[in-house]
C-alpha cells in the first residue's frame, strides 16, 4: 500500500522507514530503526530528491508511482551518492528511463563505480546553478564532505526549502508523524540525532561550519533531510545543535565517567568518583562501562560533555580494549576541547595511564588534569585523598558547579 505524505501544495513525501535494520552502515545499532527519506515535486515538470535504501524498495516505488500519479518523471536530483539513498537509482531509471539526473560531477564519477555506468540522460549542475521546474526554481549548493565528497543540497528558492542530504538527519523510523514539531524531539529524538551526527559526520567539523555559513545566508521555511523527521518550526534549535557539534563545543558543561574494567576493581574506583563528585554538587553525572554500551552511543556522549573521567585497566600492557578502541575512535572524529581526569589499573605494572595519555596528546586541545590515580588491583583506603583531589580538580574547572 502506498505510504505517501504531502508536505507542502505540490511536494510529497516518498520515503520509508526500516525497523528491521540491526546496524546501520553494518556498525551502528539502531534499535529505534532508520528512515530513508525522499521527496517529490510535482511542478509542471515532475523532481524526485534522492532515491533509497534497497531494504525499502517495494514501499518506495509504490510511493514512487503513487506521488507521480500517472505522471511522467522528468528530474531524479542526486544529492548523495551513498547506497543508502542511492542504491534503488538503477532501478528507478529502468522504471522511468526518460528521467534526467542532476547532480554534481563528482557524483557521476561514483555513479559509474557503483553502477558501472552513468546515467543516461544526466545534467551535472554546481554552485549556484538553477534548474527551472515551473512555479518553482532550484539551486544547488554544494556541501563537499558533509561528509562525503559529492554531496550537495538542493533550495527551492520558491519555498525557501533546503533539501539537505544527511545534514540535518538522524536515526529512528519515522513514526506516522513525520516533523519533528509533531514529536517531543528533544525528548524522544535527540540522543539519537547527536549519536547520527557524531559518529557519521563529526570528523567533519570544518566542512559543516562551511555549509552551516552558507545556509546562514538563505531564508529557509523548512529542512528536508534524507533521515528522520522533517523541520519545518524552532529551525534554530536544530541548527544550533549542529553548530555546536560541528565546532566541537561541549553540549554540556558536565562530568561523564568511563570506564573499563575486567573484575570490577576499576568500576568501583570510578563509582567512587562520581559519588564524590555528586558530593561536591555536581549534577547530571554521565556513566558507562565500555564494555557494555555501544562505542557509537560512547563517542557521542563525550562530544555532548566538557570534563570526561577515564578510568581503564591495564591490558597486554596498555589500556584495555573498549577504553583503548573509543579512544582511537575519537581521534578518528577529531574529538578536541575537552578536560579528561585519568584512573588507570594494573596488579603488576599500570600502563594504562601513560597509554591513555598518549592517545589523548596527539588530539587538539585536550586538559589532562592532575596526575593519573594509580591504582594497585584495588582501591585503597589511603587512595581516597587522592581520588578527592581528583574529583576537586574537576569541581573547580568546571564553569557550572555548585
Ligand atoms: Fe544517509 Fe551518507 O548516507
């Protein structure tokens, strides 16, 4: 049955959802699913934005053919060439192979790599090209690295929409509601718009500023990104999220503690930490244990907070895996600007500390405060004047603290 949704007098929403899919790009989990977005114009010429993932194939063309009613497709823009958007395009134009694609050079070249062959009919657009449909023109703004090298978006400059790829876009399937001024967005869709924004674009930093610049200077009524709901109230709240990420500011002034431990000795060293913290009136305290929550949901929390508590055991070593793999995790995002406290294990010879801080010092603008508490398989007693003062180090530079 066809799922369609009009958005505005002449556009529609042709996208759908996947709850089936266990992690998305087969690494992030996504237990609230994924929608795969995708929009058509029906002006007097007919403009599908991107196509999908081939999970939704069967919801997708019947979408497809339901928005088109009868209608010819005259335009397919491909604003991103990734397969989870532009995987059902071979077929599309099998479909409807009078369609002309427009997209940008760099998008063609990878459309011949997955697909071996260009499109038959293609209109390679740039900057600030226009493209005429007949009540409404569009033009193109390139967003290289956002985050891969062909993307674009596309503005109807007559409605004042952004049609903006992934920016903008999260995980979860969209629920019969599909604005986020119809869901408690704050709420319901936050963390996982931070944990998609993070963990897939957040090396990008430089590049979204770039764009974000950009965007800055186009009145725009509504953002259609590729995942997750449509923004058409409160854009600001939204953009002022991905400019805080995109600039690597803390989310939060707030403590975060982590930690790997293999026998729990670690664990209840950092337990003690955020207790003495809490003490100290420190509120919202963060904790995982990295051997149990996904590395993806680890590395967006210490995007969302200023002061971080490593705590890790030593293994073969060094640190102990998950610490060990999140902290290359976030050098591989340009994690940056941030104040980590470091507790490192060991029952024989603690390394984890000085491996910890390695790590940490080939990264831009990260404070290790104080020296490393050391412990010997366990805390002692005698150790807990240390760990205060530790835990006081983190009081005292935080901003926020009571
Ligand atoms: Fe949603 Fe970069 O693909």
């Amino acid at each position: 049955m066809q799922n369609i949704r009009q958005i505005t007098d002449d556009l529609y929403y042709v996208g759908a959802s996947d709850r089936k899919l266990a992690l998305f790009e087969n690494v992030y989990p996504v237990p609230r699913g994924v929608s795969y977005n995708s929009y058509l114009l029906r002006d007097e010429k007919t403009v599908l934005f991107d196509t999908a993932d081939s999970a939704v194939r069967e919801q997708y063309f019947e979408n497809v053919a339901a928005a088109l009613d009868g209608r010819k497709l005259d335009y397919l823009v491909v604003n991103h060439m990734e397969p989870d958007h532009a995987a059902l395009l071979a077929d599309l134009l099998l479909r409807y192979p009078e369609t002309t694609v427009v997209t940008t050079a760099k998008a063609a070249q990878m459309m011949e790599q997955f697909l071996g062959k260009q499109a038959a009919r293609l209109q390679l657009v740039k900057e600030g090209d226009q493209l005429a449909t007949g009540r409404h023109t569009l033009t193109f703004v390139m967003a290289p690295m956002v985050h891969w090298p062909e993307v674009m978006m596309t503005y109807d400059l007559t409605d004042k929409i952004l049609f903006s790829a992934d920016a903008f876009g999260t995980f979860g399937a969209l629920n019969g509601n599909i604005f986020a001024d119809e869901v408690n967005f704050d709420r319901d869709w936050l963390d996982d718009a931070r944990r998609y924004y993070i963990n897939i674009v957040g090396k990008y930093g430089v590049q979204v500023q770039n764009v974000l610049k950009k965007a800055s200077a186009l009145s725009i009524n509504m953002i259609c990104p590729l995942h997750g709901p449509i923004w058409r109230q409160d854009l600001a709240y939204f953009i002022g999220k991905h400019d805080t990420w995109s600039s690597y500011r803390p989310e939060e002034e707030g403590v975060l503690v982590i930690y790997g431990s293999i026998y729990g000795h670690t664990a209840s060293a950092a337990e003690k930490m955020a207790a003495i913290l809490a003490s100290h009136g420190v509120k919202g305290i963060a904790m995982y244990d990295a051997s149990h929550t996904d590395a993806s949901q680890l590395v967006a929390e210490c995007f969302r907070y200023s002061h971080i508590v490593l705590a890790s055991s030593t293994y073969n070593a060094g640190i102990f895996t998950p610490i060990e793999n999140l902290l290359h995790d976030l050098k591989a995002h340009s994690w940056q600007n941030r104040t980590v406290a470091i507790i490192e294990n060991g029952t024989w010879a603690a390394q984890s500390g000085k491996a910890m801080r390695t790590i940490l010092e080939e990264m831009k603008n990260i404070t290790i405060l104080g020296e490393d508490l050391s412990l010997k398989s366990a805390m002692k007693e005698s150790q807990l004047q240390d760990l205060e003062f530790l835990a006081n180090l983190i009081v005292a530079n935080l901003t926020v603290s009571e």
